[in-house]
C-alpha cells in the first residue's frame, strides 16, 4: 500500500530515526512516500543520509526527502507526527535557568511548573501553525499524532483550536509497565496494567496477572527494591499515600506537585543522582546538551556503523507505527493514549486531554469509558488540568494575565513563589524568549520596560539548583564512547524512560 507520513521537527534525530524503523518493519509498508521536515538544515541532512542508507540497505522503495518546508512536508499526508522542540536547547535553558532564580528547581521542566508553561507558550504557535497547514494541503481525515511536549497542552491547542484530530502519544505508560513487573519478579507480558489520568500523571488503576488483583501488593514490594526504593522516592511516596503508582519518573512527578521540591534543603532527601531522570537539577538539560553535543561530533562514525535492520524483532515500543498499521492493515492494537476526555474518565473535565486506554483497528480509534479515577488521584490530576486551561488559552490568545495565573496555580511555582515574584519571572521569561513567542508582542514590551525600571523583588542571581551536575564537554565524552553514542540516542525524547527500565532488570 502506499501514503505518504511526514514528520515535523525531523531534526530528533534518533526518535526519527527509530519511528521510521518501526513504520517500514511493517511489510506492507515498503512503498511509502515520508517527508522529513525541520528548520535545522543541518539536522535535516544528518537525519535524511542516516534514514536513507537504512531504507537503501533494507531494499524498499520508500521515497524520502527531505524540506525545510513545512507545508509543503505535510502536503498529501496522511498521517504526521510532530517532534518538534521549539525555541530548541537555547529556549530549554531559559526554562530552567530563570525560575531558579526564584527557588523553583525543576528536573526536566517540560510538562508543568514554569519550564513546561513556557515551552507550551512556544508550541502552541508552532502546533496551530501545522493545524492550518494540514487543512490546507494534507489529505482529507489527515491524523497528527503529538510527541511533542508539553504533550498535553500541544494536543489540547491541535484538538480545541487548530482544527485537525490528534493524538497525544508517550511512552511513560510502558515504562512504568516495565517497573512494575520488575519490581513483582514477573515477565511483563504476564502483568496487565489499566492506566488513566493525564500525561506524565497517568495511574496504574488496575495491575493483574493471571487474573489475579497485584495494585496492593505495589507498594511493599517496591519499598523492598533494592534500587527502586533508593532512586523512586517520590512514585513510592505518592503510591504510599494516595494507593495507586504513578507512570512518570522519579524526576518528572517531583516538580508536578508542590511537596517534594519546595524546600531546596529537602530536594536531596527526594531523589537519587544515579540517572538524571531521577531527580538532578536541570537533568535532562544536561543530557540533551550532551546528546546534541556529542552527536555533532561523532556523525561520521554513526555514518560507518551498520544501517538499522527493519526487522520484527528490532522494533521499539513506540505508539506511532503500530497506531498506522492498526488503521491500515487491521491488525488490533491496545494502547494508551492522549485524547479529549468527552467523559471517559467521568471525575476530570470534558475539555481536558486525558491519557487513556485506546483500541485501534481498521475501525478506527476507540476509546472505552473508565468511569472515576479514585478521588484523590483526580484531585492531583485536576489541579494540573487547571493551570493547562489557563496555559493554552494564554498561548492561544496572547494573554499575559492568563498566562501569570498559570503560574499561580502551578503547584510547585505557587507553593515556592509569591505573586510579585511570579510576575517578575514572567516578565523575564517571555523577554528572554521573545523571538519564539510571537502573540506576546505587546505583554513583552511592557515586560522590557518593567524590567529596565530595575527589579522589583531580590533574586538568587549565579544560582545553579541544589542538585545540578557538570556538563560533560565533547573530550570528556569521548573516554567511554560507547556510553556517549548511547546516551545521545537515549536523550531524544528521553528514551532510557523505556529502555532504562530493560537494563536494570538485566543489571540486577
């Protein structure tokens, strides 16, 4: 069969590079057409001659090329994916530099808190700009499935405003499946999970095996972990207190909740340093950073390395590809997925974006109905829902007002700053980030001129977080560079949250 996918932000090097590894293991489709697109000409290249010798050396005739162009990437698609980074690492820093200047130290800073309200006052833009174009030239019914983060909020502004139906995708669900198995001595094909809630706060709801009921058995058996107990503190805590495991790491959960990351004296006592994904100040920063840094270095050598094999059995976990194959060929599959509520999870709001199962098939995309989270589960999850209302009408509208009451009600920003502290931390992150944030126009004129005026409250300027370690340079890297090469590939979309699980399992 043939139709054309296109993927936006193509320059996630790694992430494209294995979505279309797991598209093109699937035989029927060997006669696609893909548009590669990105704004880095230079990533562009490096993805399109990487993804060509694989699609070359496994003999297909897929089309590929590559365009700096997005309409014209997205022209006849039928499907599109979206990866894109706006503002890229140079925004990123800004997301978490500014608020840390303010007491608010966050691990990764791309879904809530300040980081992760800034990176949707970018994406928005970028995700109703692609909405346009996709009505414009892609095919009729054409389907965005969003890796992008803030994935909730991206998927929330494509859905309620651009227009185009999409699909949140993420892969904290299978990690946490991962875990969860681990920590039950159990294979995890033995152990069916049910999760509901809202990306990044989605909650095991149901965990069996053989028919038999485990959801109790998950808190003594990961307070007995050896590793998990030292480097999950918080999931432990939060499963300890409000009876269900939540599917984001230790790191992420951390800064979506207003208690583990208040007090900079408590941080340490709540995560490990053992991986950034646990808990490091700026962790993923870092990492990116690195990823970014090596990757650029070391090309040449990923061009000598074998080509991916397109084999079933070197497939990732990824939701994309088997959501196409599913409504291509009609080959069932089970996920979880981001989607409007529309009442299936009956206690959180309508409008909300919910991560869900899903069904998928020749049929179509089915969602069944889960009914009430537990209460308190749906008291965490409502909170966050509120400050991405708040966030995305903000983006959506250029409304500064909007936008500082997003970070008002943000638990962890309000549980740390006061109100004329937030206001001041606005006015500098929408001014450090203006050539991204193009409704704020006039709020970020204003913001200049509050600022030049002198600062209103006292800052902790030079300060780097309690719990922030060095930046490798490229020498550095290049004493393990096995390790460097894997760790480029594991920064994009943060994959070790997948394949990190795997290891420890082998490493125990």
């Amino acid at each position: 069969m043939s139709f054309k996918v296109a993927f936006i932000g193509a320059g996630s090097i790694g992430f494209t590079r294995g979505l279309l590894r797991d598209l093109l293991t699937v035989p029927a489709f060997n006669d696609l057409e893909v548009a590669f697109m990105d704004i880095s000409e230079r990533n562009l290249d490096m993805v399109y001659r990487l993804c060509a010798r694989d699609v070359k050396h496994n003999g297909l005739k897929v089309r590929l090329r590559a365009t700096t162009s997005q309409r014209e990437a997205v022209r006849g698609a039928r499907y599109v994916f979206n990866v894109a980074r706006v503002g890229g690492l140079e925004g990123f820093q800004t997301d978490i530099d500014i608020p840390l200047k303010y007491g608010v130290d966050q691990c990764v800073g791309d879904t809530l808190c300040a980081g992760g309200i800034m990176y949707g006052q970018r994406g928005v833009p970028m995700i109703l700009g692609l909405c346009r174009d996709i009505r414009a030239v892609a095919e009729p019914g054409c389907l965005l499935l969003n890796y992008a983060n803030p994935n909730a909020m991206v998927t929330w502004a494509a859905n309620h405003f651009g227009g185009v139906k999409c699909l949140g995708l993420c892969h904290g669900v299978q990690g946490g499946h991962w875990m969860i198995a681990d920590v039950l001595g159990l294979k995890k094909e033995d152990v069916d999970i049910i999760c509901a809630g809202i990306n990044h706060q989605t909650w095991y709801i149901q965990v069996r095996h053989h028919g038999q009921d485990m959801t109790g058995k998950l808190l003594e058996a990961f307070e007995k972990h050896p590793t998990y107990r030292v480097t999950e503190k918080v999931r432990i805590d939060m499963l300890r207190r409000f009876g269900f495991f939540s599917t984001e790491s230790n790191g992420h959960l951390s800064e979506y909740v207003p208690w583990y990351r208040k007090r900079l004296d408590e941080i340490n006592e709540w995560i490990s340093l053992d991986s950034w994904i646990n808990g490091e100040t700026g962790g993923y920063l870092r990492v990116c950073t690195e990823g970014r840094n090596w990757f650029e270095t070391d090309f040449p050598n990923w061009m000598k390395a074998p080509p991916v094999e397109y084999k079933p059995e070197k497939r990732g976990h990824e939701h994309g590809a088997y959501i196409i194959e599913g409504l291509e060929t009609g080959r069932l599959y089970r996920g979880h997925f981001n989607v409007v509520n529309a009442g299936c999870i009956t206690n959180l709001a309508d409008d909300a974006i919910v991560e869900v199962p899903g069904y998928i098939d020749a049929n179509g995309i089915n969602i069944p109905k889960v009914g009430d989270l537990p209460m308190g589960c749906a008291a965490v999850c409502n909170a966050s829902i509120a400050v991405q209302r708040l966030a995305v009408h903000a983006a959506v509208e250029g409304d500064d007002t909007l936008l500082r009451q997003a970070m008002m009600m943000d638990p962890l920003v309000g549980a740390v700053c006061n109100p004329p502290e937030i206001w001041q931390m606005v006015d500098e992150m929408l001014v450090a980030q203006a050539r991204w944030l193009p409704q704020y126009k006039p709020a970020i004129a204003a913001a200049k001129a509050r600022l030049k005026a002198g600062p209103r409250v006292k800052t902790r300027e030079g300060f780097q977080g309690v719990a922030r370690l060095h930046t490798k340079t490229v020498e550095e890297m290049a004493a393990d560079r096995a390790k460097a090469s894997r760790m480029a590939a594991e920064a994009d979309k943060a994959q070790d949250r997948v394949k990190g699980r795997k290891s420890a399992r082998k490493g125990r």
